[in-house]
C-alpha cells in the first residue's frame, strides 16, 4: 500500500480514469455492435446515421488517448468500407 500523500493521490487518480476509460471503451463496443448489425441486416439508413455517431466517438477516444490514433482509423476503415460493399451489392 502507498504510504505518501501523493502516491495515494496518484492511485485514487488512476482508478478514476480506468473507469472513465473503461465506460468510453463500453460505448464504443455498443456502438460498434449496433452499427454491425444493422449492416448485416441491411438496414442501411440506420447505419449510416450511426456511422456519423460512432466515428466522431472514435474520433474522441483517440484524440484523449483512451485508443490509439491507430486503431481508431482502422475502426473507421473498416465500417465505411464495410457499408460500402453492402450499399453497393444492394
């Protein structure tokens, strides 16, 4: 256990942000699920109005650090490109 003032500090400050972290991390899987499954169930119009949503979350979470910049843009990569094979075969 830490016995200095700021190290009890910097522990309280490190479990806030793992759960700060964690909640964003949460949304952002959600996010992608739904997005996921409205492309499989060719509900396009939803997913290109949460694609917009999600990619400015993603946007966020990379910009804070919580993911990295990397990821992020396979992440959108991946969606957009995902949605465009699907909206051009129908």
């Amino acid at each position: 256990m830490a016995s200095h003032e700021s190290a009890l500090k910097a522990h309280r400050q490190s479990v806030k942000n793992r759960d700060h972290n964690r909640q964003f991390r949460a949304r952002l899987r959600g996010a992608l699920k739904t997005i996921r499954t409205a492309i499989d169930a060719n509900d396009l119009t939803a997913a290109k109005t949460g694609l917009k949503a999600t990619i400015s979350l993603i946007d966020k979470m990379a910009s804070k650090g919580i993911i990295h910049r990397n990821a992020a843009g396979r992440y959108k990569s991946r969606l957009t490109a995902r949605l465009a094979s699907k909206s051009s075969a129908a």
